[in-house]
C-alpha cells in the first residue's frame, strides 16, 4: 500500500515525493556514522536534517516565515525560537561521541539505520539520528511493558487472526510514532525545493474532467489553497501542549496538522472547521475521546490517534470515505473493532461505521421568512417550489462515500422528497433531475391524490435510445394544481437544437463544439387561473454543470430566454378560455368529477397587450453563482457582448451586439441576499438554484428560509436521512398585482386662460 508515513521521511520528500528519484543517490547524506570514529560537526555545512547555518538566507526567521520573499515556505514552525530550534540541532554531535564509548548502542544504531534504508530508499531521515543516540538514553526501546499509557503495544492480544499487510503498515507507524518525540521533520523545508511543485499536488477528489457526470462547480480545493497562503501546515507536535486555542481552528485552509506527543486530553468541537485538512496526528496525547465533528474531516487521509486513552470511536467517523490509514494502535477500544480493522483495514472499519450510523438528529424545521404582510384575503397569491431531486442513476456510493447505502437507496429518498412535496403544497412544483420511469410510475401517480397534474420531457439525448435506456435518462417537470389551474400550452426548449438552428450561428465552431455536444433542456408552461382568469408563464430549466463552460451555461440561458420571449408574444393573442369550469367528485369512491364545483366561479380569461405584461415564474438549477453572467443577465436583462464569461468565444449575434430580454425579474431570495447554499456537498456549498420572478406583476411576499446551523456542524455532505438530495428546495409565495388600466384623461377647456403660465 502506499506508505503515509508522517515520521520517517526525511526534510523535503514529504512535501514533494517526486523529488523522492533525485534525492535518494546523493554521494554526501546526512545520517548516523557506519564507524565507530567521531566525524567532526561543521556548523556551516548544509544540512537537511538541522536548521540552516548562519550564512544561509533562510536563517531562523526564514523558518518562520518571516521571510517572505521565500515563497516556497508553506509549513508553520511548531514554535521555538529559531536560537532554540539551532541549540537543538547542534546537540546531534552529542550521539556519534556517545557512540564512540558505547560499542552496544552502536550496533543498534547501525541495525536501525539498515532499517531505515530499506524502509526509505536512501531518503534523508534525521530523525534516526536523534532518536538513535542521544536520545536513546531517554527512550532506547519501547516493548510491550513500556508504553505511555500502559496499553499493550499492539492491540491484536488475544485475538487469533493474522496480521493483514495493513495492519503491519499499521504497527510500524506506531512504532515510529513513539520513537518521535522531538520537532516534526514537516517543521522544516528543504531550501532547494519550489513551490510550483506544491500546487501539483492532489488530495484525490478531482474528477475526471471528461467522465460525463453529475457533478458541481467546485469549491477551492486543497491544492488551489496552497496557491494562495505561504503555509498550510501547523507542527505542533511536542510541545507539551495541555489545551489547544479554538482560534487554531479558523485556519481553514490547512492541509495537515501535527498535534502528536503532547498532553491533550481533549480535542475541541471546532476541529470540524478544517475541512481541507488531509492528515491528522494526535498520537501519544491522553485522549479519551474523539468529538462527533471529527466526520467533517472528509478529506482525511491518514488520521493518526496511536497510544491514546480513547475507548470508543464515534460513528461520524463513518463519513470519512477517502480515510486510508486510521492508528489505532495502543488504545483500548472494543475488541470487535479491532478485529475489523486488523483482518480488513481501515477502509472496512470506516464503512462499518458509516453503514451502522444512527443518523443525526432531525434538524427543526426550516425558517417561514415574511417578507410583506398579505393585507387583503382576498388577494390572489400564488406559491412555487423549485427542487432538483438527484436523479437515482447519479446518488452513487463512489459519488456520496459519506452517505450511507440505505440513505441513497432510492426507494428510501424519493419517500422523503414525496413527503416534502405534500407539506410544502405548492401550487406549482418545478422539478429537475426527474427521470422518466420516477415521473410516469411514481410521482405522477402520487400527486395526483394531492389535486397535481404535471408535464415532462426528458434531456435530447433520450431520443437516440431505446425505450429501456430512455426511461433513465433524466430531465425537467412541472406539476400544477389542477383545481386551481389550467393548462393552456406546453413547450419544450432544446437548448442545443435551438442554437446551431439560429440563422447567425451557422458556421460558428463555438457553437458546434460546445454548445451542441450539452443535452440540456428547458420546460414552459402556459397556465391560467381558473377562478380569476390571471395567466402565468412558468419556465424550468437545468443548466449544464461544468465551471469550465461558463460561456455555454450564458448560452443556454440566452435561448431560453430568447424562447420564452417569442412564446409569449404569441401567448399575448391566445383566445380566452371558456371551458374552465371545476368538477367535484360525487362520492367518494367515483375516479371522475360529475359535478360541477359550486364554490369556483369561473373568472374571465385575462388579456395582456405586452409579452412583459404576462407574470413569469422561472425556475431552476442553473448551476451558476450570484457573481455570474447568468445571473447579470436574468436580473439586469442584458450582458455585454464582451462579458467576461464569453471570453473570446464566437456565438454569433450574442457576441456581437450582445443579450438581452424583454422581462423585468428579479430572484426570489435577493431580498434576504440569497439562501446561504442550495447545493451542499462537501467540496462545494453555494447558491445554483433559483426562483425568478416578473416584478411588474408578481410582489414576493414569503420564503422557506436556510437550514439550521447547529445541525450542519455535523452534516458533512447531502443527501442524508434528512435531505434525500444533495441540493435543497426553494419555495417561495408571491402576490399576483392588480393590473392598472390605462386611463384616457380628458382635456378641459378653460377658454383663453389655458394658455396661461403657471
């Protein structure tokens, strides 16, 4: 497997493994004697395995990144002086004149330092030269009988099974863990080593960018932070630290965190803040226990919690999918435990946790945030929710490793979304990520018992498949209630087939090898109100995902929008509707109204003069952030024809005179500057969805407000038992304005004073 040792590894190969080639043949290494002989110590040699010499440039406020012209610097020193740090360093001759006058050390230095060898291929590994003189007077040998905290040294006694070649990898990171008392080698960096090299690392979430998928725009990851701050790591390993500050925790863009051998007896909840951290090390403290938050941590790699007092490990643990190396060793946890882990490895242990997790607790209900008191009872109001639904073909255990099987079964979520979809009751349900077989067997069915009817059309691509392959193929719905509404006309916008159709497109390659290959789609819905004879435009949309496409997300909205305003226009001249009548069921058992509803009047059919003067409802994930083109242009009504995120794109007249459209809206949740995210996924947690608006005629007046805080501080990532997808629902409730009629104003004649001044 591959080797995460954190104590082993010389100044340098940590950081950079590739160098790992160019270091291991150097003729000059600094290591421990293969003779008996003293070698006289110049303090002036360079050296990776003591700090700097006095005439190096990065004498010891380099090392604290003092310096900062050396960008190459991305460690925080664990908090000595640099006099200190160096004192320490010139004690290393001490060990070779021990040496000279105990033949028996020596030949344990020697069997080490052969051990060392093989175990690093040649790296530097100034850590065997403390721990294997000097320091050997102190801790010369750790048995079983000897440990800290009086555990036995490996955690298999008694039990029966043979060591896998995990457990084994296991056993010598402890080793090495207790031998590791003095600085961390992380706390010092080779001098010759760049930074550039640093920012090529990966933490091992980054997807392939060509696997068509369900993906996100991604949040800054570990390797972009590294770009953007000097250091990233924090040593503090040795320091007899009793309590570590909160405030450490506000460092949210380290990577590791070295915290081994001291005397903490407690890690704070706010651990859960470092979600970029990829190692951990808690080794040799006196922890009893780990916090529920450690789950947040679901970058970790290697959390390292050897020689502790801890007893039970918490589920939350469960989340950590990409965990590779889990020390345990020398802590008295439960014996089934350390069974799983010993006969199968850490990845096992972790999926037991994950898949036997009780869950969180429920978290209270969403906020009902009133923005305007509905002063008239009278008033016509109209309610919307927008939900992308995670389609099941895309909730994956290779996606949502944190999530437990049974929470992605879709049996389980499409219960949940159902149920939600009945609380909210709104009067209009835009769905995305619905694919054909859920619409036509489950959730048509199902809310057609809550008074919905509903329209859907699958992405373009379901229409070169079979009838098998096109049932999960997923795309857009609209549900309506059907007591309330009418359905006057339904359309379907193919993003792609309207664009290469336009005449100004012909010949653009933009369009023919970005736009074209995205089968996303658009739904539109004419509807009427029966009872009041108002008519609504309803749009939903899911918008391609990559962040790489900024300029085909703006594309596909154009056409959209562009759709939506020829659409209307025509809608402006649709005849009035005269068969809106409502029918009740005669008894309880008929399938069929028989009966004319007595409590809906049917209302005269509006007409409106203007496609803008039609009230829009437009819905959707748009997989773009508030700062986007797309959202300048819903909102403003235009974008420039040099927007940045057209670069230097060609799309015919959109890049040549730029975007626009006829309608006045507005987002449903700018008054409360947007809900805090509407996609929460580990790596990414940020607004994608939205309710648009026509302000002219709608006056937003009501919105479901944010999650709770206090139950995403354990929450890494949705879906869960709680939130069947990884994005939430929007809902909203407007007021439908009375239209002002235009009065004629009729000139009076004052005789020959009208023409007076006044």
């Amino acid at each position: 497997m591959a080797d995460y040792s954190v104590y082993a590894r010389g100044t340098g190969s940590t950081f950079y493994p590739q160098h790992a080639q160019n270091i291991r043949n150097l003729p000059n290494r600094a290591r421990s004697p293969t003779t008996s002989a003293r070698i006289p110590f110049n303090p002036d040699t360079p050296s990776p395995s003591r700090s700097p010499g006095r005439q190096s440039p990065q004498q010891f406020g380099g090392m604290f990144n003092q310096n900062h012209g050396h960008q190459g610097h991305n460690v925080m020193m664990n908090g000595r002086t640099g006099q200190q740090n160096y004192a320490m360093q010139m004690n290393l001759g001490k060990p070779f004149q021990h040496n000279q006058h105990h033949q028996q050390p020596h030949q344990h230095h020697q069997h080490h330092q052969d051990m060392a060898a093989n175990n690093h291929g040649g790296q530097y590994n100034h850590q065997h030269n403390i721990s294997s003189g000097g320091m050997s007077n102190v801790q010369p040998h750790f048995t079983p009988g000897h440990l800290q905290n009086g555990t036995p040294s490996s955690v298999h006694s008694g039990l029966s099974k043979p060591h896998n070649e995990h457990w084994q990898e296991q056993l010598r990171l402890a080793q090495n863990a207790r031998e590791m008392t003095q600085a961390h080698s992380h706390a010092r960096i080779h001098p010759s080593v760049s930074k550039s090299i640093v920012a090529g690392t990966t933490n091992g979430m980054q997807k392939d960018s060509e696997k068509e998928e369900r993906n996100r725009p991604a949040a800054q990851r570990v390797e972009d932070a590294k770009d953007q701050h000097i250091w990233t790591i924090i040593d503090f390993g040795g320091q007899n630290l009793k309590v570590v500050t909160p405030s450490l925790f506000a460092y949210t863009f380290l990577t590791k965190l070295y915290l081994n051998s001291n005397k903490l007896t407690f890690l704070h909840q706010k651990i859960g803040q470092l979600r970029n951290l990829t190692h951990l090390d808690l080794s040799l403290n006196n922890l009893q226990y780990l916090p529920p938050e450690i789950g947040m941590l679901v970058n970790l790699k290697q959390l390292l919690l050897f020689e502790n007092h801890i007893e039970n490990l918490p589920y939350e643990l469960g989340s950590l999918y990409q965990l590779e190396v889990l020390g345990i060793e020398g802590n008295p946890i439960p014996d089934d435990l350390k069974q799983i882990i010993m006969e199968q490895g850490t990845t096992e242990l972790i999926k037991h946790f994950r898949e036997n997790a009780p869950g969180p607790e429920a978290p209270p209900e969403r906020d009902w945030i009133v923005l305007d008191e509905i002063q008239d009872s009278a008033q016509e109001t109209v309610t919307a929710l927008s939900y992308n639904i995670l389609c099941d073909k895309y909730c994956t255990q290779s996606q949502y490793g944190y999530t437990p099987s049974s929470a992605l079964a879709w049996e389980s979520r499409r219960q949940l979304i159902l149920a939600e979809l009945r609380e909210r009751d709104a009067d209009i349900v835009c769905l995305q990520e619905i694919d054909n077989d859920s619409f036509s067997e489950f959730f048509r069915a199902e809310l057609a018992h809550n008074d919905y009817k509903g329209m859907f059309w699958p992405k373009s691509r379901a229409r070169t498949m079979t009838d098998r392959e096109a049932k999960l193929v997923d795309g857009c719905a609209i549900f309506y209630k059907n007591s309330k509404y009418i359905l006057l006309d339904k359309q379907l916008v193919d993003l792609a087939n309207a664009a290469i159709n336009r005449p100004d497109m012909k010949g653009e390659h933009d369009i023919f090898n970005r736009v074209m290959p995205r089968d996303d789609i658009g739904v539109v819905a004419f509807l009427e109100n029966r009872a009041t004879g108002s008519r609504f435009i309803v749009g939903n949309v899911h918008v391609f995902w990559n962040p790489a496409y900024q300029d085909v997300k703006l594309v596909q909205v154009a056409i959209l929008m562009e759709a939506i305003s020829k659409y209307a226009k025509g809608w402006t001249k649709h005849p009035a509707c005269k068969n809106k009548a409502m029918y009740q069921f005669s008894n309880g058992d008929s399938e069929e109204g028989t009966e004319l509803d007595p409590t809906q009047e049917p209302g005269p059919s509006k007409e409106y003069a203007e496609a803008a003067d039609i009230p829009v409802l437009l819905c959707g994930d748009f997989n773009s952030l508030p700062t986007s083109g797309v959202y300048d242009l819903i909102t403003h009504g235009n974008v420039s024809n040099a927007h940045v995120d057209l670069g230097s794109r060609k799309y015919g007249n959109f890049t040549r005179d730029g975007i626009s459209h006829p309608f006045s809206l507005k987002s449903s949740y700018a008054p409360v500057g947007e809900l805090a995210f509407t996609n929460y996924v580990p790596h990414f947690q940020g607004v994608l969805d939205y309710i648009w608006y026509s302000t002219n005629t709608l006056q937003v007046v009501g919105l479901l407000g944010d999650i709770d805080k206090d139950y995403l501080r354990r929450v890494p990532g949705f879906p869960n038992y709680h939130f069947p997808s990884d994005h939430v629902a929007l809902y909203a409730q407007y007021i439908v304005k009375n239209r002002k009629e235009a009065k004629k104003v009729s000139e009076v004649d004052f005789g020959p004073t009208r023409d007076r001044k006044n």
